[in-house]
C-alpha cells in the first residue's frame, strides 16, 4: 500500500484526506491552515512542513488547490514538491485548472523521472466526504491503472479520459454544463414563481422527465429552502468558466452559452456572493423579476 502525501485541505482536500485514512493509507499533509493540518493529524495523518518534505517522504502525492498559480507554485516554486520528489513518484493534481497548465507541469516533471496524472473531481463537499465523487482522469494508462484503488476510495466514478490534461478538459466540460443547468432551473423556476404557480409542484412535476438532472434535484430543493451556504462558491465556478473560455479561445471554438453564464456569475460576485453555492445563479434572476423562489 502506497504512502500518500496530501497538499491541500480545503472544503475538498480535508474530507478526501480522510476516507484515504479510513482506508487505511498512511499519509503525509500539508496546508497552509494549521488548523486543518491539526484536524488531520488528530486522524492519524502525519505532518509535512513544506510540499518538498512531503514528497521526499511519500511515493504518491496528490494535490487539491484553487488554481493553476497554486499547483505550479506547490510543485515547481521554493520549497515544492520538485525539490524532494524521488525518481519514479507519482503526482496526482486533482486540482480544477487549465489543461494547458498540467501538460506544462507535467513535463518539467517528467525530466526529473517524475508521473503525473491530471484528476479533477465533480460532486462537491457532500460527496467529498461520502466519497461518491466523479473523477475524471488524464494521463498514460499504465498510472491510472496504478493508482486507480486510491481514487476509488475517493469516488465511485473513475474514468480515464485520455493523456495528462484531458481530465481537466472533462472537468471544464462538466463545468460549464453545470452552470447551464443551473441557470435554466433558476430561469424556470423564477419564470413559474412569478407567474404565480407553486416552485415546489413545477419541480416535482418536470424532474422525471426530459427535464430532470443531477442539477436540478441536487439544487432545486436547496433554492427552494433558500440555502446557499457553499457546496462549490461561486468564485470558484467563474475560476473554471475562465480557464474554460480561455482554452476555448485558443483552440477557436465559440462558447457563447458560457460566456453569458460567466457574466450571471461574475455580476453576483460583484453583489457579494462570491462565496455563496453556484445555486445561487438564481439570486440573479430574482433580483431582475423582483420575487423570490421559495417553497410555500
């Protein structure tokens, strides 16, 4: 059983970190937050003082950051994971960031004998800590197959989508879909409030048919109850609508559904709701019909 070291323990990282421990992987953790560390070593983790000290202790590492500023700093700045990393060592960057990126760091890895698989996840902090996530794999196949026990015990889907970055495009993908889908339930459902007709029944009424989603039964009857504390915060669902429409506009291929769900996104953002859960897309509708969804 491989020894793991963990950089990142956020709303994701720190549930993901523990079902690892539940599994009964020995792992190794870093953060910024020293009450997260402190939480994870209660666990039975162990403390790495720097990303360069828990890659010279481990034989996989797995990071789960904002962005690709972060992971490029973690893995290749002062003090990262290049400088401790052994020849042969598997990098795991579940991270949401610009696939670009992650064929870039996978190859100044690469020089120094080192893996890396790209392996972004979907689901949120509930199956974060149930450990149902979706995981969407890139790199060669003999490291997936490798490390494929271990993401299993962190999501019960686990999919190899093809070479390192092309889990990030699944990811980015599965983003902007997401929003879309967010935003037609939020038009829909501020559409039937305002007409006068019940939410709650034109929910129940529509989610078996063509309709229905994922989405929709995970955020409609949080709408409904009017919560919006994060499952995934805004500000990070526009991170990945950016790294989106940037690799959209270097290959040449027009997103204009997401470009106006970017600026939905960006608009309560600037409302201060940066933080709040994605479903609250629908505060934007709101707002502009001036009424509110809410179960009666």
């Amino acid at each position: 059983m491989y020894k793991i070291g963990f950089i990142g323990l956020g709303i994701m990282g720190k549930p993901m970190c523990k079902n690892l421990l539940k599994a009964g992987y020995q792992l190794v953790v870093y953060d910024l937050s020293k009450i997260a560390v402190e939480e994870l070593v209660a666990a039975g983790a162990s403390e790495g003082v720097s990303p360069r000290e828990v890659a010279s202790q481990t034989e996989v590492i797995v990071t789960m950051l904002p962005n690709s500023p972060e992971v490029r700093e973690v893995l290749l700045g002062p003090g990262g994971v290049i400088e401790g990393v052994r020849p042969g060592s598997l990098v795991i960057d579940m991270s949401s960031i610009d696939p670009l990126a992650s064929r870039e760091l996978g190859a100044v890895l690469a020089e120094k004998g080192v893996r890396m698989l790209d392996a972004p996840v979907s689901g949120g902090e509930p199956k974060a800590i149930d450990g149902t996530l979706s995981i969407m794999v890139g790199g060669i196949q003999h490291d997936f197959d490798t490390c494929y026990n271990i993401l299993r015990i962190m999501g019960t889907s686990v999919v190899r989508v093809g070479d390192l970055g092309a889990g990030n495009v699944a990811k980015l993908a599965n983003q902007i879909m997401v929003a879309l889908n967010i935003a037609a339930m939020s038009e829909a459902l501020v559409f039937a409030t305002k007409v006068g007709v019940d939410p709650e029944l034109v929910y129940q009424a529509i989610r078996g048919g063509l309709a229905g989603s994922n989405a929709l039964d995970a955020k409609a009857p949080l709408v409904l109850e009017g919560k919006f504390n994060p499952g995934f915060r805004i500000k990070l669902h526009i991170k990945d609508l950016a790294n989106a429409l940037a690799s959209a506009h270097v290959i040449g291929v027009p997103l204009p559904l997401t470009a106006g769900v970017m600026e939905i996104l960006q608009a309560l953002q600037v409302d201060g709701l940066g933080d709040a859960d994605h479903g609250a897309i629908v505060r934007f509708y709101e707002k502009l019909a001036k009424v509110e969804v809410r179960r009666k």
